[in-house]
C-alpha cells in the first residue's frame, strides 16, 4: 500500500511504525487526495477520530492526525501533517461525515481553520470565547475573563 | 327540623327532582368535600399502589405509612409562590384552571350514587355529563394559549386534539348503552343517569353483560376512550414529561396548578362513574341474579362495614408491625388512631338502620374504585403512544369498533 | 419568529417555505439544556412543523471540563482517576482503556490474573450501564416501572464494586500495569450468585417491554440508520451493530482476556430503535456469559506488572481503543519521554454517536426525538469532556 | 321539575349573552373574543333549560361550546399573529354598518310594540320528562328527509373543510 | 316581579342578533365575523325554542338543525381561513377582497 502511494506521489509522503501501528506522514497538499484515495482504494471507511496536536517549537506548529480503520482489512492506520499558525486545511467531511464535528473541535481547541466545512464553529465552548485552550501557550487556569464576566456575572470561573 | 330531616330520609325523589332547594345544597357541599378527600385519598392511593408495583416503598416519612403526605403536599402548594408569567395573557391564565375545575366538578351534579343520592336527576343526564365534561378541553386550550410558551402550546393543541377525537368514540360507545335501556317493559328508552341503572334493575342484568359481547365492547371502548379524555398513561401526551416537559401547565405553579391536579383527578372519578353507571349497575350490588334472596341481600349488604373493619384490621396488624423505637412513637400512636377510626366506621356501617342506606353508596364507590385501580396500572404498565399513533388508535380502531358495536346492538335489539 | 436562539441555527433555513401545513405553524422549539429527557445538560435546536421534525442542532459543551488540557498538566497515574468522570455510568470501561493505553505505550503487560478481574468488573460495568440506559430510556417513552427494576438490580452490581474498590460509580478500579487490589474473599461466590440472581431479571424487563404493543410501535421503525450511514458516520457500539454490522472491537481487536472466552455479537436487522433494544438486552446475557466464564477460570498469581515507580514512556505516540458500553472508546497518546502526556486525546464514543441523531430524526415526530436520544445511550460527560 | 326563581335566572342569563355579545364584537384579542362567545352559548343553553328544551340545551353545550369553539380556537392559534393586535380592529365604514345596525334594532323594536298581544302565553304543557323522546320521533318521523340532507352536508362540510385546510392531501 | 313571557325571550334573542350583525359589518378580523355569524344563528335558535313553548316540538327541532348548520359552516368557514391566510398572510376581511389569488 505504502509503495503503491509512494510510487503515485514520490516524497512527500512517509510511512512509519510504531509499537505495531502503522501511520503516514503526508505533506499538507496531499492530504484530500490521500484520504480519498485511503477510503476508495483501501477500504478505510471509517474515520475513528480526528485530532491535532500543538508543537509551538516547531516551524509547523500543527500536526493534524486522522485516525483511520477498515472494517474489510480490521486494520488501523494514521494519518499526519503538519500545519503552521494561520494555515488552513481541507476539510474532510465530504470523506467522512463523522469529521463535521470533529473538525469542529479541533477548531474549537486549536485553531486550525478547515477549509470548506458547512459549519465552521465552535463546539464545546461558547460562541464567543476568545482562545484555544488545547494550545500549549494557553494556561490550565486561563480563561477569557471578559466573556465569565459578562455572560455569567462573576468575576472568575474558578 | 329532625322531623324534616327524618321526612326527608324516606323521600324516593333526588333533591333536584323534589325541588328541594336546601336538600340540593347540602348535596352539593357533600359531593364537593367527598370529591376533596377521594382526590387527595386517590393523590396517596396512586403513589403507594405505584411505588409497590415498582419495587419502592413510596411515601413514608410524613405520619404513619405517609397518610398524612397528601395534606403536606396540599399544604406545600397553598403556600408555594404562585407565579404569572410576565408575558402571559393575564385574564385568560387566570380563568383557565377555574374553567377547568368548574367543567370536572358540575359533572357531579347528575352522578347517581344511589337511587335518591344525586343532586338532581335530568333526563338528559347522561348528555349533560357528557358536554360538560367536554369543555374542560376549553379551559386546557386557554391554558396553553395564555401562557405564550411553546411547550404548552403543543400541549395544547395535542391535548384538544386527543380529546375532541376520542370524544367521538366515546359517544358512540355510551349511545350503544342508551339503546339497550329502551328494551325493558315500557319499550321506552332514556338519558337520565338514573333512570339507566334502574333500566338494568328491571331487565336483570347489567348492560356489559347484555347481548354478550356487545356490551363488553362498548365498555372496553368507553374504557379506552375515558383513559385518552382524562389526559392519563398512555395517552398521557399532553402533559408528556418527557417530550413537553409538563404540557398545558408547564407555566403554572403553587394554587392553580392545584387546581388543574384537582380537575384532572375529578375528571376522572366522573368518567368512571359514567362507566360504572351505564355498564356496571352503577349503585347495585354484584351478583343480584346468582345471589337474590333476602339471605344474601343482607350478605352483600354487610358488605361495606366489613371492608371497613378489614382496613382497620390492617392498620392495626401494622400497628404491631412498627419498628419499637421511642422515635416511632407517634407514627405508631397516630397509626392505631387511624385503626381505631376505620374500625368505627365499619361497625358503624353494620348497624341496621345505617347499613340499607349506605350499602348504594359504597358499591358505587366500589366500582368506581375498580376503574381508579385500572388507572393506576396502566400508568404502571404501559409506555406512551406517539401523537399519530394515538390519533390512529381514535379514529381508525375505536371509531370503526364503536360504530360496528352501535349498529349490532341495534339490530341485535330490534330482533331480540 | 423573533427569537433569541434563532440566529445560531445556520444549517436550518428559515426561511423555507415550501413542504409545510401552515407557514405560521413552524416552531423553534428549544429543548433543554435543562429537559428531563435530554439525559443532562444536552441542548437540542428542534425545528418543527407541527408534531413533525424538520431539522435539529445539537448544543453542546455544558459540561466541558477540559479533560484533554488536565492530562497534559497531570502524570500518567494522577490522570487515571479523572477518566472515570467521564461516561461516568461506565468509569470501569474508560479505566480500563486509559491502563490499557498507557500500557501498550510502555510495552508492558498486564499479568493474566489482572486481565480476568478487569475482564469481570468491565463486563458488570457494561451490564450496568445498559440496564441504566433501558432504565432512562424505558423511562423517555413513557414506561416508568423499568427503571426501578433496572435500578434494583444495578444496586447489585454497584454493591461489589464498592466492596472491590471502595467506590460505587467512579470506581478507579485499575492501575496502569494491572489492578491495584486483590478480589476480595468470597469475591467468586458473590459474583457467580449475582449472575444467578440477575438472569431471571432480565427476563422480568424483556417481558415488560419486548412485546408490550406500545412499546414495540413506539420503537420500531423509529430513528432508523444504515449501516452505511453509521460507518460513515462513524458510529460505534450497539447502534452499529443493531444495523447489522457484526463487529465487536473486542472480537475484532481482542485485548484484555477476551480471546479465552467465547461469546457471541449479537446483531440485529432493521437499525431502529427496537433492533437497538434487543441487542443490548442480547448483549447483557452475553455479559453474563463472559462474566460467568471469566469466573471459573480465573487463573492465580500476580495482578501486578513489573512497572518503575515513575512511569515515564519512551517517545512515541499510540491509540488503543476499547468496546466501552456506548462504542468504540480510544486513547490517543503522544508521549515526550517525560511524566506527563504531551497530547491525550479520548476519541468518545457518545460525542461520535451523537451526531448521528439529526439524521436519524429527520422527518419524524418530536417523540420521537425523545426515543432516539435514548437510544443513542449518551452519557454527556462523556460528550463534553 | 319545578322552576326556581325564574324571573331572577331569566335575568341573569340573558345579561351574560348580552354582555357576552359585546365582548364578542368589541374585544380586539380573538382568544378574549371567543371566550365571551363561550359564556354566550352557555348562557342561551340556560336559557333553553328555562324554556323547557333540555335537549336542545345539551345539544348547545356539546355542539356549541365541546365542538365548534374548540376549533375557533384551535384555528385563532394557528393563525395566531400578533400584527392583528396593532390594527385597527374596525373597518372604515364602520358608521355605516352602526346606522344599518340601529335601523335593524329600530325595527324589531317597533315590531315587538305594535305586535304586543300577537304573541299569546299558549304554553303548551311540554312533558319536560319525554321531550327526548319526543324530538327523536320528529327527527326520524317528520323531518327524516331534513335530517338526511343534514348529514349530507355534514359530510360536505368535513370534505371541504379538508380539502381547504390542508395543503398537500 | 313580570312574570317572563315568550317576549321576553324575543328581545334578548333581538338583541344578540343585532349584535351579531354589528358584528360581521364592523370587524375586520375573520374570526370574530364568523363568531358573529355564530351570535346570529344563536339568536334564531333562542326565538324557534322559545316560540317552540308555544307551537309544540317542531322549533326545537328546527333549532338542531340550525345547530348542525352552523357546525358546518364554521368548519368550511374556518377552512376557507386557514386556507387564505396561508397564501396571503392576513386574516383581515377587507384585504380579503379579490376574487383570486
């Protein structure tokens, strides 16, 4: 599978193995034809979770991992890359309807804009809250202290 | 005036029918405290007989074995804040519960508890009981529509939707019952609440057991159709806590909502009256056929003092079976009080002068007990129907049914 | 239509006119999020016309708590006890996925006496889970009985776990490496007669409900998906498998001591509501079928893995799922060699199976609406996090 | 049955119709409209109890006020919009139709004047007890063809008011 | 006190009638038309039952079939209602003024 993408793509493109899981590494611009071609061609139907993890030391701050299963070959494999601040990336949802909230979170979290989603915003946090809490410059105690006082009338959620 | 009262006591005329006006008041005020203690009885009956379907002990804390629960629970309402919401019609709010309580208490007004119990006797009894109790549905439309809320105004229209539909086959189930009245000596039919239990008295038989299943099926829809109009489980859509929170009076709190709790409970002790009127032989004891004979009149006629004497019989078994705690002490005393009182009352009720005329009375209440028992299981029992589904069950199987049972007795009735 | 709540229904048009009774007749109805059938704080966006859904948006996040944010600030085994928080009705599933998780990060493995106890407290958490789930959900269509019932018996359950661990519903029970606490004496015994008491019980809600009319129309037909759509939905658990899909992440990925045992997914057919029913009632006498297994043959020896003091995994990242009671539970954790997570993410299986609900409702009536929350087995602090 | 306070029940009665018909024309709110419409019915099935129609009465409360307005309101919800609350609630030619109105009243009242002795108290003696009886026996004996038709247009009316209201059928 | 006579009855069921008919000539709002409509079949019906006391059963029965007329026409009326204010947005008699829509 690995060859047969690495012979239509060239570089770019990564395979590892870790503990027995297998993942891919995949340039940002890849990305929608991979994941299309993962669930067309290898029967990776299901999307388990989608999720991101922040790097602040890095170049590319965001990496951006799809967690993917085919029920035909009982088989996971994930998939990653790497984003900067500002960048956005496609979204997936046309693949797999379950990305619609998931990549919802992972903005509301992170950041990241996904480009073409119906419904870009926030999920678990109110509309209007400033931040992404799941960064790694955003406190465990911070909060957007305007928005508690404002829209609960105390001075701090603590 | 003892003279009067005693002249008064060996009437055969209803009140109304004499034209007694003071008679008629005193009913009144009977009938009204009457339906006071069996609602806030029934208020206690339903959360004990549910509680022990559903593995609990249900109310406990409040006297012995929670008796005095319901007038906590009255008293807690009087007290509550009564809250109008700021955007609701005032006017129409206000009138609502009244117009409710007012449509499920003058239904009274007919209801035969025994041949000269009732506050009068009109010859369209029964279409009066009917009507009326009908337009609590109006006062549950002005409820939801003044509250300017979304919940109870789907409750609402579910609610008026539910109980003009049913309506429909409920009529058709008690005009089968009217048609066999016409089949006794006289050939002439009626209306009249009375008269319609005095119409099984002299044919000898009770109209569920008339033209056999015919009867049957009319009560069984009557059965079904006074569950939907009463707004209980299953049809209990209208105030579905699940989906509408609480329907129609999710706006209301403390006295008012009281009052929609007073209404629903009365509504229906009267449609089971109705029930036990047109098919159970309303106020006559069971088994007059098998059983006749004097010897057996006064068996059956024991019959309500006893029932009292086991009640009291059981509060004292569970007098002795109270835990010997000094904490206990007044629950335990409070219980033995009310042994002691149910046991008066039964030995009461087994002297002779009292007994013959209590004994109408009782068996009424009797039935209609049986039907608030029914009510309780079904809500212990069954799930909720969905809106179409209900409306279906209406219109598509007890309509149907109830026109077929109409048409049979009919024919069955001019052959016979 | 003036309202508040309006202007954050985007994918709802409003302004359709077309495919209605009565233009004027179309409600936004706001369902919770205090409701009593919502199952917590979920806030459901109901678009009606009449008694008949046209659309829906969930609300959610009432009860975020950032658990993913708490994980990166916790160690590895200060972190066990928050998972519990979070399908609270199964805090043994999600504990078990945690250990597991961090366990398969370090390459270590739980010894097979361990293996069998998680095995029994897992199978008697799922059980307890799902008579909670008929319980409420019994409870949403109206029937009020079953609940008691169901209460009844997982009183049972809750007793043993107190008596295993010391707590009732946030039980804490594993520790990464194994389990921190040898079974109790009579632990056997106490179990095997739970089995025996519980059987004929679950028979008692069956004959309550499988073939009580109402129930069976107020179900079935309702709230149907495909299996395709809950693939591509990425549903999970016993509404994936109530389409008739036969996969069990603990048949088709075995971990713990799943492989020793033998027991059966049970599958259903038509993927409504009733179909979701029978397989977890299916699906509790499968648990008991396990949990009998596990019993007889719990092996001796030790129920702690070789594990240092301060666990501190090697640079790597891992996802490893579970069969919770909701559906597929996975841990994604990214490990930066220290004591702490980098990155741990909780792919809830509620938060997925939710988004399938306005999909499934599309179309009906507004019990219905009720019906099918019950049906997807939501715990919100699961959904929130 | 022997009547009680009569002149005191007439009274009252017919001063709720009255009062009950001018809610129903002067009230701008349709829902305090059809309230008042409701105490008029109720009030004119009192009176029909006076006038020995018992019958009839109950077929004004079941009809009437169980029925028809049931669906008066149930149809005033519906259409319920709040911009009818902040108009006029009159037409323009409002003098107008007071005048014909006036005339109209003018009329009868010169009628019932000049009449006075054209109406003798007959009062047949209605058997109050068989008036059911008797009304059925007209229903299905005289007026048979009448009570077809009626029903016949029952059924009309149900098959239009669907095909009016509902959109797709 | 005057004893009540068939007058009587004649002048309030006068009243309700000219009240009705202030009420359809004046009210723009349909529904309250069609309750006036409903005042005036009302008047009828007190003046057939009360002549009925007179004449014997027949007004009685002629007051039931207006009772069954007036139920059908409330219902097509109500119809018609529905109907319209779902195209045109008004319930209002003199925006009700063209013959098509």
């Amino acid at each position: 599978m690995v060859a047969k993408f690495k012979g239509q793509y060239g570089t770019g493109l990564e395979s590892w193995t870790y503990l027995g899981q297998n993942y891919l590494i995949v340039d940002r611009a890849l990305i929608p034809d991979i994941l299309m071609l993962l669930r067309d061609g290898e029967q990776f139907d299901y999307c388990v979770d989608l999720t991101a993890a922040h790097y602040p030391t890095r170049e590319k701050q965001f990496e951006v991992i799809w967690i993917l299963y085919s029920f035909e070959r009982n088989e996971r494999v994930r998939v990653k890359t790497s984003i900067a601040e500002g960048d956005s990336i496609p979204t997936a949802v046309g693949i797999w309807p379950t990305a619609n909230w998931l990549e919802r979170e992972v903005y509301d979290m992170f950041g990241i804009q996904f480009a073409g989603h119906p419904d870009m915003k926030r999920i678990l946090l109110p509309d209007g809250w400033k931040g992404h809490p799941l960064r790694k410059d955003y406190g465990i105690l911070q909060q957007d202290q305007e928005w508690v006082q404002i829209n609960l009338g105390i001075e701090s959620g603590q | 005036m003892l003279e009067y009262i005693k002249s008064y006591l060996g009437s055969n005329l209803t009140p109304g029918s004499a034209g007694n006006m003071l008679w008629a008041f005193v009913y009144i005020a009977l009938i009204f405290l009457g339906l006071s203690v069996a609602v806030i009885a029934m208020n206690w009956l339903e959360r004990k007989i549910l509680a022990h379907m559903q593995v609990r002990l249900g109310p406990m804390r409040v006297g012995p074995h929670g008796l005095l629960q319901p007038v906590a629970d009255a008293l807690k309402l009087l007290l509550k804040e009564d809250i109008m919401p700021a955007e609701a019609d005032k006017l129409v709010f206000w009138l609502a519960p009244l117009i409710v309580v007012l449509a499920a208490f003058a239904v009274f007004t007919v209801v035969p508890f025994g041949p000269t119990h009732a506050v009068t006797d009109m010859n369209i009894g029964i279409l009066f009981m009917l009507g009326v109790s009908s337009l609590g549905v109006l006062g549950i439309v002005m409820a939801g529509w003044a509250s300017n809320s979304h919940y109870p105004l789907i409750g609402a229209l579910r609610s008026s939707a539910q109980m003009v539909s049913y309506e429909v086959a409920m009529g058709l189930a008690v005009v089968s019952a009217v048609l066999m009245t016409s089949m006794n000596a006289q050939g002439t039919g009626t209306l009249s609440m009375i008269g319609i239990v005095q119409a099984q008295q002299q044919q000898g038989v009770w109209f569920i057991f008339k033209f056999f299943p015919l009867g049957f099926m009319a009560m069984g829809i009557f059965a079904i159709a006074m569950v939907a109009e009463t707004n209980r489980a299953p049809f209990d859509l209208p105030e579905a806590e699940s989906e509408l929170t609480a329907g129609f009076h999710t706006e209301y709190s403390g006295f008012r909502w009281s009052l929609f709790f007073l209404a629903e409970y009365s509504a229906m002790i009267a449609v089971s009256s109705i029930a036990v009127t047109l098919w159970l032989g309303g106020w006559l004891r069971p088994f007059p056929n098998l059983l006749g004979g004097p010897l057996w009149d006064l068996v059956f006629s024991l019959a309500p003092g006893l029932s009292f004497l086991a009640l009291g019989a059981m509060a004292a078994f569970n007098t002795f079976r109270m835990p010997r705690h000094s904490f206990f002490r007044v629950q335990t005393v409070g219980l033995a009080l009310f042994a002691v009182l149910l046991a008066m009352i039964g030995v009461l009720m087994l002297a002779p002068g009292v007994r013959e005329r209590v004994q109408d009375i009782f068996w009424f209440c009797f039935k209609v007990a049986v039907f608030m028992y029914l009510y309780i299981w079904y809500r212990g029992t069954f799930p909720r129907y969905r809106f179409d589904q209900l409306m279906r069950v209406g219109w598509k199987v007890l309509l149907p049914a109830g026109l077929g049972v109409l048409i049979l007795t009919a024919i069955v009735g001019v052959l016979v | 239509m003036n309202d508040p709540i309006t202007h954050s229904l985007s994918h709802l048009d409003l302004n359709t006119k077309d495919e209605t009774f009565l233009d004027s007749n179309e409600l936004i109805i706001n369902m919770g999020p205090q409701h009593p059938a919502t199952h917590g704080v979920l806030r459901v966006i109901l678009k009606l016309d009449g008694e008949k859904v046209l659309g829906t948006e969930c609300v959610i996040g009432y009860l975020h708590r950032g658990v993913e944010k708490i994980a990166e600030h916790r160690t590895y085994t200060m972190f066990n006890p928050y998972v519990d928080r979070m399908d609270y009705v199964a805090a043994v599933s999600n504990g078990l996925g945690y250990c597991q998780a961090v366990e398969t990060l370090m390459n270590v493995e739980a010894p097979p006496r361990a293996k069998y106890i998680r095995v029994i407290l897992t199978e008697l958490n799922r059980l307890a889970s799902h008579q909670l789930w008929l319980g409420t959900h019994a409870l949403d269509i109206g029937a009020i009985t079953p609940l008691f019932y169901t209460f009844r018996d997982r009183e049972e359950i809750l007793k043993i776990f107190e008596k295993y661990c010391g707590a009732r519903l946030t039980t804490h029970a594993f520790r990464i490496g194994g389990c921190l606490y040898e079974t109790y004496d009579g632990f056997e015994r106490e179990v095997k007669k739970f089995l025996t008491f519980v059987a004929p019980k679950i028979d008692e809600y069956e004959e309550l409900l499988t073939t009580n009319r109402i129930w069976v129309e107020r179900t079935r037909g309702v709230g149907y998906i495909s299996a395709e759509d809950c693939i591509a939905l990425g549903v999970t658990g016993p509404v994936l498998r109530a389409s008739g899909v036969r996969w069990d992440l603990r048949k088709a990925q075995p971990y713990a001591a799943y492989s020793d045992f033998d027991f059966d997914i049970p599958i259903g057919e038509n993927g409504d509501t009733y179909d979701r029913y029978l397989v977890r009632m299916a699906e509790m006498r499968q648990s008991l079928r396990i949990i009998q297994q596990a019993v007889d043959g719990i092996p001796e020896g030790p129920i702690m893995a070789k594990i240092p003091k301060v666990i501190k995994p090697p640079v790597g990242e891992i996802y490893h799922s579970i069969e919770a009671p909701k559906g597929e539970l996975g841990y994604f954790i990214v490990s930066d060699g220290s004591t702490q997570p980098y990155r741990l993410r909780v792919r809830p299986p509620s938060f997925i199976n939710l988004q399938a609900l306005d999909q499934m409702v599309k179309g009906q009536m507004i019990a219905d609406v009720v019906a099918v929350i019950g049906t997807l087995d939501i715990v919100l602090g699961e959904v929130d996090r | 049955m022997n009547p009680v306070a009569t002149p005191f029940f007439f009274y009252l009665l017919s001063t709720l119709a009255i009062l009950g018909g001018v809610m129903v024309i002067v009230r701008r709110n349709a829902v305090h409209s059809a309230i008042a419409l409701i105490v008029t019915l109720l009030s004119v099935a009192g009176l029909y109890l006076m006038l020995y129609a018992p019958f009839v009465a109950g077929v004004q409360i079941i009809v009437y006020a169980g029925g028809i307005m049931v669906l008066f309101l149930f149809v005033i919800m519906l259409v319920n919009i709040d911009r009818s609350m902040k108009e006029r609630a009159f037409n323009k030619q409002w003098w107008i139709a007071i005048a014909a109105a006036v005339a109209l009243g003018a009329l009868f009242v010169s009628v019932f004047v000049k009449s006075k002795g054209l109406f003798p108290e007959r009062g047949l003696p209605l058997a109050e007890e068989s008036n059911t009886q008797q009304i059925g026996l007209y229903l299905y004996g005289n007026y048979m063809f009448a009570f077809e038709i009626a029903s016949l247009l029952l059924l009309v009316a149900i098959i239009g008011a669907v095909v009016m209201a509902k959109k797709r059928i | 006190m005057v004893p009540i006579t068939t007058t009587h009855y004649l002048v309030v069921a006068a009243a309700l009638f000219v009240l009705g008919v202030i009420g359809v000539l004046t009210r723009r709002n349909v529904v309250i038309v069609l309750m006036s409509i409903e005042l005036i079949l009302n008047a009828v019906n007190l003046n057939l039952v009360a002549f009925s006391r007179m004449w014997g059963l027949h007004g009685q029965v002629f007051a039931i079939f207006v009772v069954v007329d007036a139920a059908a026409e409330a219902a097509v009326g109500l119809g018609i209602l529905i109907a319209f204010f779902r195209n045109k947005e008004t319930i209002n008699v003199d925006e009700i003024d063209l013959l098509k829509w």
